[in-house]
C-alpha cells in the first residue's frame, strides 16, 4: 500500500520527467532507516556509518538543479507536517543560497516548481 505522500512524490516526479526544463537535473536521497526513520535490527550501526560518510537526517525529497542553482522540494500530505530536521536542512540550504518549498500536495508542489521556472508549459 502506498501512503498518500508517496502519491504525491511519484506525481511531481512525473512533471519533472515530462515537462522539465532541457538542462534539469533531479534526485530524491532514500534516507529513510538511515536518518531517523524506520528502525530495524542493524539499523543504528548502519546508521552511523552512513552519518560518518556525511549523510544527513531531513534531506528534502527532491534535490533539484537547474542553471546553476539548485532547489529543495519537501512534499507533505495533506495534514503532514516537517519534521525538526527537515526545517533545518531548508534553513541550512537557503542559507547557502538555494531555492526551498514545503509543499503540501502535488498543485503546491508543481506551482512551486512553475514559479521557479523548472517546467515547461502550465497546468492553469
């Protein structure tokens, strides 16, 4: 069964590989176990070593680049909200000069990446 954020995520990563701008490049980092979320047996030493090697809890779901600048999506469902971590990954990463959205379902996601020019066409 997929969760309604997963729903989401698949349908923005849709418009990305439809209607991306020539040029764009994107990625999601599947921290999960690794960065505070599921635990399972082996999961706070493979955990750890994954921290050392510089991965980092609250990743934004969608790392975008584009033209030199780069992009943090973090989609939430309707009612979801970030985590403590993912609110400093956006502050860490709009400090170093990248654009940052928490979008709350795919019409927000997909204004926001419109907005940041990164599609092609509308959807208005």
């Amino acid at each position: 069964m997929q969760r309604p954020e997963q729903l989401i995520h698949r349908a923005v990563v849709g418009h990305l590989r439809m209607r991306g701008m020539p040029g764009i490049v994107f990625w999601h980092t599947p921290m999960g176990m690794f960065a505070g979320g599921t635990r399972r047996k082996g999961a706070s030493i493979q955990g750890a070593i994954m921290k050392s090697l510089g991965a980092r809890a609250g990743v934004s779901d969608l790392i975008i680049v584009h033209q030199g600048k780069i992009f943090a999506l973090e989609l939430k469902a309707e009612g979801g909200r970030a985590t403590e971590h993912q609110m400093a990954f956006i502050a860490d990463i709009e400090r170093a000069g990248a654009f940052t959205c928490i979008a709350t379902g795919v019409d927000q996601a997909v204004g926001a990446l419109e907005a940041w020019g990164l599609l092609k066409g509308s959807t208005a």
